[in-house]
C-alpha cells in the first residue's frame, strides 16, 4: 500500500541522486534508509555499514550468494 508522505526537499534532493545512483525510484530508496535505519536501531552492536550489506545481500538472495567453504577444507 502506498502512503503519501511530505519530507524536506533536501532528503527528497538526496534521495533523488542516491535513487539514480544505485538504479532505484526515490521512492524505494527512502524505503531502503528506513529499513536500514530500523535494523540499525534493532541492533545498535553491529555498524551501519554491515546492516547496509546485510540488507543487500538479503535482497540479491541465494543465486548471487558465494558458498562459505572454512578455512582447510578447500578440497
């Protein structure tokens, strides 16, 4: 569902060139802070920079995934 919200022109301005940057709408990419600001606040032990990756990598699911093989059992 889709909710119109008014914010400052300024984060609508960074929103809009991060948004282009990164392929999203402005629309998605304020979703996406909200969502890394949730989990940050969530989890305040882990840095924003992981929870960032975190939710990327979540979002690219298995297909793009590299399988963790430990260290001495590379066969």
């Amino acid at each position: 569902m889709s909710m119109p919200v008014r914010i400052d022109d300024t984060l609508y301005e960074m929103a809009r060139a991060q948004a282009h940057a990164e392929r999203r709408t402005i629309a998605g990419q304020i979703e996406f802070w909200a969502m890394i600001g949730k989990a940050s606040l969530d989890n305040p032990d882990l840095p924003v920079d992981f929870v960032r990756e975190l939710l990327i990598a979540r979002a690219e699911g298995p297909t793009l995934a590299t399988p963790f093989v430990p260290e001495g059992r590379r066969d």
